[in-house]
C-alpha cells in the first residue's frame, strides 16, 4: 500500500504546477506566507484556493512536514524562508473564492491604451479586506477556467471603482449594480466580455456589442458596450475610468 500512496503522492505533486500555477515549493512558500498557526485552519485556506478535503490535507501534511513528501520522503526538505509572488491559484471546482486581495502593480500606458511595460505577475495576498463572492457568481467564474484569476483582479477593480456595488449572477451573466444594474460580465475562456452603457473614449477598448452575447441561448447584450479584457495589463486606470463613467450613465 506504502508503494501505491508513494506513487499517487508523486502523481498529486506533478499535477500542482500545470493545475494551480503554483509548484510544490510555490505552495509551500505562500501556505508559510498565509501566516496561520492551525493546521486546520491552513487547510480550510487550501480548500478555499480550490484544493478538494483530501489535497488540501495532504498538502497541509507535507508543509508540516517540512516540505518532504509523505511517502517518498527521500526528497529534501524545501527551505521556506519569505513568500515569493506566484501566479494565482487555478483550480477546476471551487465552491467560493476566497478572501483575498488580488495584487497587480500599474503600468503607464500609451494613447492607445496599450501597455509599454512588461506583463505584471499578479499574486495573492491572504489579507484583509479582499473581495468574497457568492457560489452562484463562484460557478459563472470557473466557466473563464484560465482567466479566472484575471477576472478577479477586474472585478476587484471594480469594487474598488465603485464602493459598494453588488454582485449577482444573472443566467451566464455576472451583473454589478450600485444600486442600479451598470456593469454585466459574460465570462469566457478566451476573454472576459464586460457590458456596459459605455462612452467611446481615447483608449480604442470600448466597442458596440455585438448583436447576440456567446451563450447556448444565443441572447441579446444587457448594454449595447462592450470591452473585452485578456490580459491583465488592462486592468489600469483607463479600465477603472470607463467603470465609473458606465455607472454614472446608467444612473442618469
């Protein structure tokens, strides 16, 4: 039996990095980063981040073991000095994001609107206050799967854009409203769609929406705006811009 949870330990691990953006010594630093004394409480956090009872228990267990593998100990012991910044966390089927503060450095901007820096890493800080959204808006974000991560990060801007603006899941659609619908996001793998009663500006992001939004029931936008964000060097002062003013439109 040693031998077979040997081989599924090593199989657990190998998937770490492709699954969650994160490899064994990356999930090591940033459990020791989280700052928590409890082992159920660090595992509690892991199943927060997306980790099943039974991954996050064993990825609990090897922490406190040093950073060895449970049943292949011959591996070393990971030195776990600071957390270092990661990828965020992508995983398959978590019931409710955590609560956290997704981080993303700013970067200047042309006219244009495109960047001229080097894509910024975005990285997931176990601190107060974050963004917690409910499991309905939980299930339309893991249709984004590798974008995930980058909704947050907008979605974050958004909160922050407009304090206390609320989020439901309406059909395919994640709706924002403060307190009148403004914003409505169609979550995809290939990019993130947000409606919105937008104004054309200088950045050349806000386009018209197209005529049927990509779903199985093929329905019509929410707004007649749309930008379309894949990369999250979008996410900037520009993006924040066009939140606000498609707030104020819809309120008018």
């Amino acid at each position: 039996m040693a031998t077979d949870y040997a081989g599924k330990e090593k199989e657990f691990v190998a998937s770490l990095g492709p699954d969650t953006g994160r490899d064994l010594e990356g999930w090591m630093q940033a459990i020791s980063g989280a700052g928590l004394a409890h082992r159920n409480d660090i595992i509690d956090w892991l199943r927060q981040n997306g980790f099943t009872f039974a991954n996050a228990s064993w990825l609990e267990r090897i922490h406190h073991n040093g950073g060895r593998l449970i049943y292949g100990n011959d591996e070393p012991a990971i030195e776990r000095t600071e957390a270092r910044p990661q990828k965020a966390a992508i995983k398959t089927a978590p019931p409710v994001i955590p609560n956290v503060t997704v981080a993303i450095p700013r970067v200047a901007t042309q006219n244009s609107g495109a960047p001229v820096s080097g894509p910024p890493k975005l990285s997931i800080v176990a601190t107060s206050p974050g963004i917690v959204f409910d499991p309905a808006v939980s299930e339309l974000l893991l249709t984004a799967k590798g974008l995930r991560p980058l909704a947050v990060v907008a979605l974050q801007e958004i909160a922050a854009a407009v304090p206390g603006a609320a989020l439901t899941a309406d059909g395919p659609l994640i709706m924002m409203s403060a307190p009148k619908p403004f914003l409505a996001l169609l979550p995809g793998a290939k990019a993130l769609r947000f409606y919105g009663r937008f104004e054309r500006d200088g950045s050349g992001r806000v386009a018209r929406a197209e005529p049927a939004m990509k779903t199985p029931d093929k329905a019509p936008p929410p707004f007649p705006g749309v930008v379309v964000l894949a990369d999250a060097r979008l996410v900037d002062d520009a993006f924040a811009a066009i939140v606000k003013q498609a707030h104020t439109s819809a309120h008018a």
